[in-house]
C-alpha cells in the first residue's frame, strides 16, 4: 500500500522515522510546516500520517471522529488497538495516548477506496497555511509568532453518505477563527462529493497558540519561505 515508505514495523509496533514524517508532510500533503522538518528542533509526525495509518489498519467507517491527543516524536514506536469500548488508539509503550478515534456505521477494507479517500483529504488538510489561516488571521487582525509558529492539529470528523466512491473531492464550505486571547480556535468546514453528487460533510479544528497583532510584512516574509521550501522540494523530489 502507498503508505509503507512512510513507515515501518518493528516488533509489532509502527514507527516513523523524521525523514519518513517529512517526506509525508511535503510529499503527499504539501504541508511544509517546518515542525515537520528531520532536524525542527520541536519536530513532530504530522497528525494526517497517524490519520491515513488508522485507516489503513481499520478501514474507513462511514461516521469517524479523531482527537488527536499528543504530538509523536521520531521513531516512537506505537500501537495501533481497537480496544473493547470501540475506541481505537494510537499509544506508546508506556501507554501515553496520542490519538483517539470513535467510529460508526458501515467500514470498508477496499484499498483502493481508503487510498483514494485519505490522499483527499490529506491534500486539503495540507493547505492550512497559508491557504486557509493567512485570510483567517488577516480578518482578525492577529498573527502567530513568526519566530515560533505553532498551529496544533485539535480534532477531525466526518460523516459519509456511502463508500463506494473511488474519486471523491474535497472542497471548503466554511471557516472561522475565535479569538481568546493568545489562543485561536480554527475550524474548516468541508463538503465531499463525488461523480454522482454529494457525499458527505466533514470539520477540522485548529488551535492557534501565541497570538499576537497582525503584521503583513512578517506575514509575507513566512508565506514567501513557505512557497521557497515547496520549490526547493519539488525541485529535489
């Protein structure tokens, strides 16, 4: 499966290494988010990696919501359980959980199917920044730390009306920012359809940390290094 570059097994266990992470997030979702780069100082695995993992292991549900609990460093070996309340998560060896999933509804194990559906939705949740946060923020009149972005992936969820569908899109229907203080919750609205109509509906939830006053210049300094790191990969990949 198109998933087995991004990660390997040992001992039961899954692990990612950083080049495993990066290559995800620049490859397969166009998240160039430096957090992601092998020698970030806070480097963490992209929540979509663990997203598209879970449903390789347990197939995609027509009803599904992640909570994504904790950031996973480099080769952290995890595993993978669907535990007897029906919950899956994602834990350590030492039982920290990072990722929590409810479930419900009809499952499919069709490869073609979950492959199709993930690299969907991974590429629209790679377009975060600046696609979807830089108007957001630039509303608001606030701004991340430029020095110390830090956008933590909340939650995700959506309901399916079939599973059927080998080429669905994705598309934005809503997005909002709120506002406490230094902390932003952002939520994404998404609609998914498919050659015959609608498919179903879906959300994301953002947090924004160390929010401070809009600044365009810094703004466009970072949205200028986002767009020379994407070249630089491409220009490699």
């Amino acid at each position: 499966m198109f998933l087995d570059e991004f990660h390997s097994v040992r001992d039961g266990r899954i692990c990612i290494s950083a080049d495993q992470a990066s290559h995800f997030a620049k490859g397969v979702a166009g998240d160039y988010n430096p957090i992601h780069n092998p020698d970030a100082r806070r480097f963490c695995v992209p929540g979509d990696l663990l997203f598209a993992l879970v449903l390789m292991r347990f197939g995609l549900s027509q009803r599904m919501v992640f909570h994504f609990r904790s950031m996973v460093g480099a080769g952290v070996p995890l595993a993978l359980s669907l535990d007897a309340d029906g919950l899956i998560r994602v834990t350590d060896e030492a039982g920290k959980l990072y990722l929590e999933v409810e479930r419900d509804g009809e499952i499919t194990h069709d490869e073609a199917v979950i492959e199709a559906f993930t690299r969907r939705y991974v590429a629209f949740s790679g377009k975060n920044f600046p696609h979807y946060l830089k108007p957001l923020m630039e509303a608001q009149g606030v701004m991340f730390n430029p020095q110390r972005p830090l956008v933590i992936y909340d939650s995700m969820g959506f309901e399916l009306e079939r599973l059927d569908v080998r080429e669905p899109s994705l598309a934005l229907s809503d997005s909002s920012l709120e506002v406490n203080g230094k902390r932003g919750d952002v939520r994404l609205e998404f609609a998914l359809s498919g050659a015959d109509g609608p498919l179903g509906r879906g959300s994301k939830k953002l947090v924004v940390s160390g929010l401070r006053d809009y600044d365009a210049e810094a703004m466009e300094a970072i949205v200028a290094e986002f767009y020379r790191l994407k070249g630089a990969y491409e220009g490699v990949a």
